[in-house]
C-alpha cells in the first residue's frame, strides 16, 4: 500500500515537473484586464502541459522594461502590445519571427488592416489581437449633439469649462504625441517622408503644434497636466464635457450616460482628424526557453473563444473576423463607430527609426502646449532625431 501511494506521489511530481509555464505581459486595465485574465483562466483550465501566467506592467513602463528585460533574458515568454515598436525590436532582437510556427496562411481571418502591420521585412513577429485608434467619447447629460467639426467643439467645449470649479469642456492627454497624432495628420503632417527621412519640423506639423497650443493656452478648454487618471476621474466625476481616447476608456466609465462619434473635421482645411491606428497583437521573445509553448498560447489569444471574450468582456474592436458575426458583438451599441474611426485612421510607422520618434516628439508637444514656439520645439526635435538616426547608421 506504501509503495502504491508513493508510486502516486512520484508520479505526480513527474506531470508537475513537465508542465511548462509560459509568461504573459501585459498593460490591460479596467475591462480589458478583466477579460485577459478570464481568457488566461480558462486556457490554463482546459490545458494539463501548457499554462499561462499573466503579469500586468504599467503602460508608459513597457516598452523600456521590454527592451531592457528581454537582451538579459528575463522579462516575458510573450507579451501584447501595439505594432509600431516591430521594427527596433526586430533589429535589436528582442523579438521572434513566428514564420516556422506557421503552418497555414491565416492572414484571411482578420479585418483588414491587422495583419501586415505584423510584418517586417517579410517576416511576421506577432498575430493580431485587436485595432485600436482614439475617437471622441461625450457625457449626453452634458452634450446633447457631438460636434462635427473642431470649430463646434472648441464652441461646445467652452460653453461647459469653468475652470475655478474643476470643470472642462474637453479632456484628453494634449500633451501627449499619441493623442496629437490625431491633428498632425489631420493637417496634413506626417512623422517621415516617402524615404523614410524624419519631417518633424514640416509646416503642416508645426501648424497642428500651433492648434494643440491654441486650445491649452488660448480657448483654456483643457484642464493642465492631463493623465489618464485624470480623464477616468473628470469624466466619471461629471466634470468633463467631451474626452478623446480609445476603446479601453469604455471600460473605465462608471454611471456616466455617454456616446462615441468620429473624431472631427479639422474647420480650417475641412478636413477630418487622422488619428494613430494601431495593430495590437502578442509577440515572442527571442529569449524565450519556451517557444512551441509560447506559440501555443499566442494561438488561443487568437481563438475565436478568446476574441469573444475580448469583444464582449474587454470591449476591443477585435481582430478576428468571425467575432463580428456573433449577435452579442454585431448588435454591439459602439463597435460600428470604433470600426468606422479605425478606418479613417493611420497605421503607426512600425521601422526601427520610430523609436527615436517618441521621446523627442513627446518632449516637443508638451513644450508647445505650455506655451513653448511650435516651430522652434519642433526644429530642436528634428535635430535631436536627427543625429539620434545619424549616429546608429540609419542615415548617412
């Protein structure tokens, strides 16, 4: 009887041993943490050999904590986060190319406009989970109609600031270059060239600084130092008229009556705001000991059970076309306007050169929006990505 249980134990601790444990990062909060953490739940359930440990990073931390964990062998097996860092990580090999894990061309499954931004250089380093671009969310006990262009909403916007009392018409992250994107695009601006050359300082650029810091300094209808916590808070305290952000906002709201339009047409050149379109898919470390496993739980990440759950629980704009069929997500109150915005979107670069964007442009915004020369902020970034690309050989 002895020998029987011991037998037991042994052979337990030999299923326990071969059990690999693949590690999952993401930023999610809010809905969208809720349901990663229901589809991780029930993969780990339905699987003896594979299971799945998901660890939530701050946001603005992950890219740094990515590029700096991953060279040194720590970090995660996998992790999800938007296309546009592909390429730095592709060339600083961070990341994986899944191209052998590949057994079918799968491309045909996903709305368009997610896969390829997956893509560098002929390889695919990640599977496509969800598309993502800002539009504009509005309090319907305090804004009746949505304004349809940015003359209406700066008209709208003012009439429900009052400033002394906490009050904003408009709330959103002004001095983020993310949430920029939308009216540097719409200017006509754009971050580099057809030669992949930086044009930060063009004129349509600098003009959109100039709109930016025209709304903060001059229509004050932009409470200072936005966070995203400090969205969540004014809008579900009832003190934000109108706040621009994207589908994981939905799940911070609480109580708060609310609709989503498009984002405005730009008064000056009748022309809409463009915003930032961003694939986001899960990606493999290269340093992962685990790499069939690792797949394996990219490929449930994928599944239609899991962008179920993602669409409903976590409100994405989903990836995987077949989702968009279930009643629950065609009948869906917001998807259409998301699905809409999305496609009058722009995919973000994804080339290696876009990482030494971010920091530069970041600085310039905030610098314009506090009252900074638009032309002169943007003249120092351009110099600063400049020599940045100069030095690592991206330009002669």
């Amino acid at each position: 009887m002895k020998r029987t249980i011991l037998f037991c134990l042994l052979f337990i601790a030999v299923l326990l041993t071969a059990q690999t444990e693949v590690t999952l990062w993401h930023s999610y909060r809010g809905n969208e943490k809720d349901a990663i953490m229901q589809v991780v739940d029930n993969f780990n359930k339905a699987n003896s050999e594979v299971k799945i440990k998901a660890l939530g990073i701050p946001y603005d931390a992950f890219p740094d904590k990515i590029t700096a964990a991953i060279p040194r062998g720590k970090g995660p097996d996998i992790f999800i986060f938007a296309h546009d860092r592909i390429g730095g990580w592709v060339e600083a090999g961070i990341i994986e190319p899944i191209d052998f894990y590949l057994e079918e061309d799968i491309s045909g499954n996903f709305v368009e406009g997610a896969w390829k931004p997956m893509q560098y250089k002929s390889s695919m380093y990640g599977l496509p989970m969800s598309l993502k671009s800002i539009i504009l969310f509005y309090n319907t006990n305090i804004i009746k109609t949505p304004p349809k262009t940015t003359d209406e909403m700066i008209a709208m916007a003012k009439k429900h600031t009052d400033s002394a009392n906490g009050k904003y018409g408009l709330v959103y992250e002004i001095a983020n270059f993310y949430y920029h994107a939308c009216w540097l695009q719409g200017f006509g601006g754009n971050i580099f060239n057809d030669k992949d050359i930086p044009v930060l300082n063009s004129p349509e650029n600098i003009r959109s600084f100039q709109f930016a810091q025209d709304l903060f300094l001059k229509e004050k209808i932009v409470p200072p130092e936005v966070s995203n916590v400090l969205v969540t808070t004014l809008f579900n305290e009832g003190k934000a008229g109108m706040v621009i952000s994207g589908p994981w906002f939905r799940g911070e709201i609480e109580g708060v009556p609310y609709e989503v339009e498009l984002l405005p047409v730009i008064s000056e050149i009748n022309k809409p705001a463009i915003p930032f379109m961003s694939s986001e898919g899960v990606l493999m470390s290269a340093k992962s000991k685990n790499k069939g496993a690792s797949f394996e739980a990219m490929k449930y990440l994928i599944s239609k059970e899991a962008a179920f759950i993602f669409a409903t629980v976590g409100n994405q704009p989903v990836a995987l076309k077949s989702v968009y069929e279930r009643p629950e997500v065609k009948n869906d109150k917001y998807l259409p306007k998301f699905k809409a915005q999305i496609m009058n979107s722009r995919p973000m670069p994804s080339i290696p050169q876009m990482t030494s964007v971010w920091s530069p442009a970041s600085t310039a915004i905030n610098a314009a929006v506090n009252g900074s020369d638009p032309k002169q902020t943007l003249d120092e970034a351009q110099s600063k990505v400049m020599r940045t690309l100069k030095a690592a050989g991206y330009i002669k």
